[in-house]
C-alpha cells in the first residue's frame, strides 16, 4: 500500500491545495491531507483547526482514497505512526524550492521518508492562503481561488471580523 500526507496549515484550503491534493490521489493508494494544529500559531488563524479541518472534509469528499487529519509536532512522527511513505508538497516558483528542500532533507534525515515535489498548474502558480485572505478582506473576488463553500465561510468570518473591530 503506496501511502503518502499533503501536509499545511490550510487557513483555508485553496483551489491550488485541492488540485495538488488531486494529483496526489492518482500516484498513491491513500492520501491522508495532515492539517498543521500547532496550538502556539493558533492565534494568527483565521479558522481554527476543527473549521480547516472540517472545510477540507467537504471538499476532500469527492477523492474516495482521500482522509483528513489532524497533526501536532513532527510530521514525520505523524508518517510513522501512520506508515506513510511519502510526503506531497506543491511546488509554485523557484522561490519555495529553497526551504522545501531544506525541510524535505531534513525530514529524511529523521525518517526514511520521500518526499515528493508536484509541480503546481499554471493556473495556481501565484496562489496562497494569504493573499487569499489578503484580496478577500479588502474586498476583492476570491471566487475563482477557493471552492464555493470555502469562498462561503471567509466572507462570513471576514464579517464577523470586521463587525468585531467595529465594537
Ligand atoms: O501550509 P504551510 O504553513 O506551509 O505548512 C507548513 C507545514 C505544516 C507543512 C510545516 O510547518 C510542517 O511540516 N510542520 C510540522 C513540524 C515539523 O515537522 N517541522 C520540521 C520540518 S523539517
């Protein structure tokens, strides 16, 4: 059984993730989509981990060999517990090679883990959460970037945002 994790914080999953997440789930038998839960960045959150979590339930429901779980420390702890072989991550630009080279080398140095780049389609290249966020809380359309229900639940939270600030 080929295992492999898509690892990320997901705050909150963009079309960009899912694609990679796609791709993932045609090279391996299972992929499980490891949400990062560290307690100590919880606060720079915009969802908390049981809503990234649950928004990546919904849109992960359609990969019938894709889980989501959630993770804290070590992701390579995380692979061993749960026999996975592989770690996915996306690659956008030469710009993340650097340091995803570094963690990839580091986390084989730990464990016998691969991991393995898939670049990102054109399409995503300039895609991340944060400027997803960003776009969105200066009233920009995202909607391209998240899926629907996703797009959903940031104007919501954007709102209550920005009703909170308001106070
Ligand atoms: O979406 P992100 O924020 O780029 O995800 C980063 C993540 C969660 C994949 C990375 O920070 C991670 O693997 N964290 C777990 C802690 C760990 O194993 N650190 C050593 C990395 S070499």
């Amino acid at each position: 059984m080929r295992r492999a994790v898509c690892p990320g914080s997901f705050d909150p999953v963009t079309n960009g993730h899912l694609d990679i997440v796609a791709r993932a789930s045609q090279l391996f038998d299972e992929v499980v989509v490891a949400v990062g839960v560290n307690k100590s960045k919880s606060k720079a959150r915009l969802f908390t981990a049981e809503e990234r979590m649950g928004m990546l339930d919904e849109v992960c429901s359609a990969f019938g060999n894709v889980t989501v779980a959630g993770f804290d420390g070590l992701l390579t702890t995380f692979c061993q517990e749960r026999g996975i072989q592989a770690i996915v991550k996306g690659l956008r630009a030469v710009s993340d090679f650097d340091y995803e080279l570094q963690m990839a080398q580091m986390n084989s140095s730990l464990t016998a883990v691969e991991t393995v780049f898939i670049p990102t389609s054109p399409e995503y290249s300039f895609l991340a959460s944060s400027l997803v966020k960003e776009v969105a809380t200066f009233g920009g359309d995202v909607s391209s970037l998240v899926p629907s229900s996703v797009l959903g639940r940031l104007t919501e939270r954007l709102e209550e945002r920005r009703s909170e600030e308001d106070r």
